[in-house]
C-alpha cells in the first residue's frame, strides 16, 4: 500500500484546515451580507452535461468515465457549468423552484488533471457567486463590489483588472489564448505563440498592438462609474484590454484580481458575463455574471499577512485531573463548560501524569487547563484553573469558571 495521495491531491493536517475554515468563514460572511444564498451541486455530472463548455482544452483536462451502470459521466471541472443546468431545471423552462434574479454562491471542490504546480492541483476549493437573470451594468458592479468587499474583509489590498469580451469578439479563440498567456510569457512570448499558431510575424505583432490598443467599451465605463459611486476606491478597479480570460463562455465583462503590490503575479480571483450557456440547455438565453475565487492563492495571500493571528487549536480549554478519584468532578465541569459553549475537551486515560496531560495541552496550543483535585482537601466546588500561555493558575468556584474563561 502506497501511503502518499494522488498527484494533485492534498491533505489538509488540523492547522492548515483551521487556517483555510478562517479564511471560508470571512468569504461566506460576505457572500451573505450580499444576499446571496447557498447551492451545492454533486460531484459528478453527466459527460454530455459538462463537454464542450470550455474549450479543447477543458475538455482535455476534464476526468470523464463510465459507471457501472454504462453512463457516462465527468467530475465537476468548475461551478459555473453545473449552475447552468440547475437553473435550467429548476427556473422557468424547468421545475419552477427558484426565483429570478437568482443569487447563489458555492464552495465546492473542482477536479482538472492539470501538470501540477505551485498553486495548481487537480482538486481545488472553487467559491463561487453568481447572479443569474439581470444583465445590466449594475448587476456587474454588484459582482464588482462582492469582489472588492470579501478581499477587504481579508485584509488583503487588490486591483480589479476588468476588459469586455466584446471588444475582442472577432479574434480567433487560439489567438486570444495566446494572449491570455501573456503574464506568463512577456510580449515576445505572445508574439511567438501567435507565430505558432498561424500568423506571419507582421500579423502577429499588429494582432497584439491593437489589442493593447484597444478602447474601453460604454458598458465598461457605466459599470465603473456605478462601482465608484457604490462607495468602492477608484484605483482599486482599473481597465486593461490584454485581459482574456481563458475559457470560452464569457460574453461581455470579464475580470481578474490581483495584488496591489504585484498586479502582473497570478490572479486570486477572476469572472465575468457569461450570457448565453444556460440557452445550451433550455434554447432561450439567459443572462448572468459572477466569479470565482482562486482559494488556495487567496489562502496563501492571507497567511503571509497574517501568521501571527491563527489558533493551534479549537480547543478553549482541556479538563485534567490529579488522580483517578477526581475524574467523577472532572467530568461534572466539563459537562459545566460544554453548557455555555466553551469549546472543551477531557483527558481520557485515568492513569496517566497530570504532568503529561499539562504538557500535551500546552503543545496543542490549548490556553486553559482546568485541574481537578489537585489538593489534597480540595472544596467540592473548587478547581485550579491554569492559564498555560500566561504561565499563571489559581483557585476558582466551578460555578464561576465560565466567566473566568471567557473575560
């Protein structure tokens, strides 16, 4: 038996798993004082459900297989393509189950066997919120702000880098892949790709000028005016029209979040407009825009800002004993602290060290030990509540422990 998981594939040790439930915990307080509800879809969809959504690479990258029962299915490849099909199912053309707009956000894992590197596994947490059944330039700020409110909340200082799909419709999806590429690659490198892909030199080099070249579109320029006007900063939003965004169902806005202080480095968030995929699956086009967030970039962009902040453990406070006589009062006080959610656990080995136990809630990270029988003629009321990270401990009623953690 191989001990290792899956190239692509991760544990998550308590720590890092607490560290990414701070960081979840902060996006979906913001999903929500947006007004956006939550959806899950499962993890397999029918292949045919997923295929030809985005573009030959997708495809190419997306784990796909038949059941036992000979149908063929695919692992969920992003959330946008799985929302398409429940509002097809559940709006208007299908069930009637949800109501237009439609606000929903997402956290769910997506599965792409990508070469793997740092910041791109195979499976990876996708958050997501969408509006679907609006398509106008206030909707698009809305997703703007959401945007610019849940990495605030981080505490992470970002640009918005925003283009239309629009404005560069006419060029060939191959070459508009070759310019996403472009943060990657340098100007040179863009220009080498367009070569491989077809292009003389002089048609690759005016390709590309024309692009940079290119104007901000009067939908564009509404949006950021009303973002503006929304009370978000000016220079948190800026214009760039060699922005492409690599998949192929974007229609109108798209955009990408990167770090104030390196806006050429990988982005931690991007979307846009994406009008005309839930009519694959009714025949009547639906408009709707949203975004998804890169979670373990953004993960990482909050680590480095703030290593001092994390917790070692849930665990307030860890109820120990002196001897095997003193675990019936133990356990009265754990039962005490439980009832006021305090966050507790008790020693479970009767036998072993008050030492030991001491020692194992201190390297947890632990902040409190609540000592029973320590003395020898110790009140029945009375325990020793220890304060592992200030190193100080004394006498305290069991009724008034609680209050005695929580101050």
């Amino acid at each position: 038996m191989k001990l290792a998981t899956p190239k692509g594939f991760r544990d998550f040790l308590p720590l890092d798993a607490m560290r990414r439930k701070i960081v979840l915990d902060k996006i979906i307080m913001v999903f929500e004082r947006f007004g956006f509800d939550p959806l899950e879809t499962p993890t397999l969809e029918f292949k045919e459900t997923l295929s030809g959504k985005y573009g030959e690479e997708g495809d190419k990258l997306m784990y796909s297989f038949k059941t036992q029962g000979e149908d063929d299915v695919a692992l969920r490849y992003d959330q946008t393509v799985p929302l398409a099909r429940v509002v097809a199912q559940y709006g208007p053309r299908g069930a009637q189950k949800i109501m237009f707009p439609f606000k929903r956000y997402q956290i769910q894992s997506a599965f792409r066997g990508e070469n793997t590197q740092k910041g791109r596994y195979r499976e990876f947490l996708q958050c997501d919120a969408d509006i679907v059944g609006v398509s106008t330039p206030l909707a698009d700020a809305e997703i703007l702000g959401l945007v610019y409110s849940i990495y605030k909340e981080l505490g992470l200082d970002i640009v918005i880098k925003i283009n239309d799909r629009k404005l560069i419709s006419d060029i060939e999806p191959k070459h508009l892949a070759a310019i996403d590429k472009l943060g990657k690659i340098g100007e040179e490198g863009v220009i080498a790709e367009l070569e491989s892909k077809g292009l003389s030199g002089k048609d690759a080099g005016d390709l590309f000028a024309r692009v940079k070249a290119t104007q901000i579109s009067n939908d564009l320029s509404q949006t950021m005016k009303i973002y503006e006007e929304m009370g978000y900063p000016a220079n948190s939003i800026k214009f760039d029209p060699t922005l492409i965004r690599g998949l192929d169902y974007y229609t109108g806005i798209i955009f990408e979040v990167v770090p104030a202080a390196t806006p050429d480095a990988s982005s931690l968030a991007g979307g846009g407009r994406w009008d005309k995929m839930i009519g694959n699956f009714t025949g009547i086009e639906m408009p709707a825009v949203g975004f998804a967030i890169g979670f373990d970039r953004t993960v990482e962009a909050f680590l480095e800002k703030n290593e001092e902040v994390f917790l070692t453990t849930n665990t307030e406070a860890l109820v120990t004993f002196n001897s095997p006589q003193a675990a019936d009062k133990a356990v009265k006080v754990l039962a005490a602290l439980r009832s006021q959610n305090i966050n507790s656990e008790i020693w479970l080995d009767l036998d072993t060290k008050l030492e030991k136990q001491l020692k194992y809630a201190d390297s947890r990270g632990i902040k409190f030990a609540v000592i029973a029988g320590l003395a020898e003629n110790e009140p029945e009321d009375e325990v020793i509540l220890k304060n592992l990270a200030a190193r100080t401990q004394d006498s305290v009623k069991i009724n008034e422990l609680v209050q005695r953690i929580k101050s």
